[in-house]
C-alpha cells in the first residue's frame, strides 16, 4: 500500500498518463535497481538511514521510488591503498552495510536466493543485494571470494578504472595500459568458474572488450553488466558495442543501463569537461588576481551544459535501443547513483524512478515489456545463476 500511494503522489504531480494505468503498472512491477554506490556516501558521514536531500539514495526515498529490489555496490578504492589494502576497505563498507540492514530490518531485508526475494516482497520490506565494484578486493586470493559469498555478496565487478588481478579494465585496454596482456588472467579464469559454482553473477561493466570476450566464452551462466550504458549511442569506453551486446544476449545476461549523462550522451561528456576547464582557468586568474569580476562556477558550467543535458528520455533511448537490437528480455536498470557526479533531468535521485515507467508508457510498451525492463529481467538471471548443486 506504502508503495502504491508514493507511486500515485508522484505521477500525479508530474504525468499525462493514464494514472490508473501507470499505477497498476509500477505498482505490478518488480522495480530493481542493480547498481548503487551509496554506502561509500554513508560512510563520509550522510547518513542513508534518514530521509536526506543529499545525494540520491536513502533507505526512505527507495520507497518513494517504488524500489523492490536494490543493490549496493562495495567500492574499494584503489586510490586509498595505503593505508587500507583493497580487501580490508570492502570489508569495512560490508560490515556497515549490514549493520544497516540489521538496525533497518522492519524495512528491508538482504537477499541472497531467489526464496529471499519473495519473503521480502510478502513481507512489503525492501530487498537489498550487495555488489562488489572492483575484483581487486580479492587480492588475487580464492579464498576471499569464499568469505565475501558467504556474507551475502552475489555479484563481482571484475574490474574498475584499473587492471587487476582478474582481468584488464575498459579503461587500460583502450589507453594500452594492459599491452602485456588482455582479458582474463589464469587467476580471473578460476574466479569465473567458482562464482558460477557458488551461484554469484559476474559483471562486466567497466571491463575491457578482451576480459568481456573471455568472461562469455568461460562463464557457464548469464553474465550481466550492472550499470553500462550503449555504445553507438555514446561512444565512451564504458559502455558496450552492438557485438557486446549481441554476446550478452546470446549469454542470456542483461545490460543494466546507467544513468551517468556522461555516458548517455555523444557530445555531453567533452562539453562538461570543456566548461570545467574553462572555469579552472577563470579560477585560476581570480586567484592571480587578473580577474575580478563576480563568478560562479556552477552557473558558468550549466550555461555550457544546459542546453544539451540529457534527461529521462535519453536513458530511456539506450533502453529502447538493446531492444530493438536483440529484443526486451536483456535490458534493465543500473543507475549508479551517488556514484556519478551529475544525474539525468528528471531523474535526480532514485525517488523519481517512476519517470522511467511513465516515459516506457508514453513510448508505448506494454506491460509485459515494461516489467521484465523494470525488474523481471534481473529476476530471471538471478534465478539462473543461482540454481547451483555445488555451492557449499
């Protein structure tokens, strides 16, 4: 009930559509969003355990968006490897993790199996997953991959920006950082094949084109891509090819897709990068004292970036996208919020998820097609993988 009244309030403040038809379909729905980094926003102090305007998700604005299903990515950053090594620093965001599950229990509750699932969602709670943004958090050790699934941990983001012990980065490959190697290594083939026993999903985003390669012609079951976005839309090294995506869907795995303007547009990313630049520069003279003029560097930046800032529609382009390219059943939701700086128009926090359903409806899906986009998919690929006689 919680869940419908939130949907109604929001669509009839912003929608055209139908309000019965929109409700009876998101209510319907099972809503998963595959990929957040609010647990690292968490931890420098903004508490996801109140109702925030800070950043895009809380434990309350979840449900105002209709979220059934969402998945919490542990980010070790590589960058803070002294004095915390990789596997140490994700341990530490698991351990807060589920003490935030366990202090929020009347409202949500952690998944690891199918079965979860469903006594979440008849329980009316919040179904939380927990994803680790980054294979480096094994330190090439098999036996952290053990402990890290038996915590709940049920899918590995092989890589980040950075190679590592696994396999090569999107990133590297492209700036031929990896030319020793490409792909998974001897250590990342094993890592493949004991999550598929275990039942954990292997993700690819951020994943060079050898490692995505190698991980489908290894991986036994579907392999997903938690939040990428489509390339021949936005040519960014992030996200996947027509023959990726091809792959993906002859794998039985989904493309998530993020909401990272940077990523959703063509020409958005080196306009923002552009303006940032120039305001450096103005800064820069401010503080030479040549220029003194007023100036305010998110309006200077906006003014560069307004007029093609992307919005609901152009996420909703990448979906339509995979669809028409290889059909409905392999495309879903990764948002990545609180782990990108700047989020589409009309979707600035996980609260207005809803507009993806109503810009579906206006598009004219269906809603068979437009449950298996909002969840359903995921739904089938979890099953999958986690239909396992060799986990232990």
């Amino acid at each position: 009930m919680a869940k419908i009244l939130f949907i109604l309030f929001i669509f009839l403040l912003t929608s055209k559509v139908s309000s019965q038809e929109y409700v009876k379909i998101h209510t319907k729905a099972i809503v998963v969003d595959m990929h957040n980094d609010a647990i690292e926003r968490h931890l420098r102090g903004q508490s996801i355990e109140i109702r925030s305007k800070r950043g895009h998700v809380d434990l309350f604005r979840l449900r105002d968006g209709g979220l059934d299903i969402s998945f919490f990515a542990l980010w070790p950053d590589i960058r803070k490897y002294q004095p915390d090594n990789m596997f140490n620093q994700t341990v530490r965001m698991l351990d807060s993790l589920t003490d935030i599950i366990s202090r929020n229990s009347d409202r949500v509750n952690l998944i690891e199996n199918p079965d979860d699932i469903e006594i979440a969602l008849k329980n009316d709670k919040i179904a939380i997953g927990i994803g680790i943004e980054d294979g480096a958090a094994l330190e090439g050790n098999l036996e952290k991959l053990e402990y890290f699934y038996k915590r709940g941990v049920r899918y590995i983001t092989l890589t980040w920006n950075y190679s590592n012990e696994i396999a090569t980065s999107s990133r590297d490959e492209i700036c031929a950082v990896a030319a020793n190697f490409g792909g998974l290594t001897e250590f990342g083939i094993q890592v493949i094949h004991r999550m598929n026993e275990l039942g954990m999903m292997i993700d690819v985003s951020h994943s060079g084109i050898e490692t995505f390669c190698d991980v489908i012609k290894t991986s036994s079951k579907p392999v997903i891509a938690s939040h990428s976005g489509v390339y021949t839309i936005c040519p960014h090294h992030r996200n996947l090819n027509d023959n990726q995506i091809r792959k993906l869907a002859q794998n039985g795995g989904v493309l998530f897709i993020n909401f990272s303007p940077i990523f959703l547009k063509k020409v958005f990313g080196k306009t923002y990068a552009r303006a940032r630049k120039m305001a450096d520069a103005i800064e820069d003279s401010i503080k030479a004292g040549i220029y003194n003029k007023p100036f305010d560097r998110p309006a200077f930046i906006h003014s560069h970036i307004d007029p093609i800032y992307p919005g609901v529609k152009d996420v909703v382009d990448h979906i339509e996208y995979v669809i028409h390219l290889v059909g409905d059943d392999y495309v879903g939701l990764g948002s990545d919020y609180d782990g990108i700086p700047l989020t589409p128009a009309g979707l600035s926090d996980i609260s207005k998820m809803p507009n993806i359903t109503k810009e579906l409806i206006r598009r004219g899906y269906k809603q068979k097609a437009i449950e298996k986009i909002l969840g359903g998919n995921f739904i089938r690929v979890f099953k999958t993988v986690c239909d396992t006689v060799t986990a232990q």
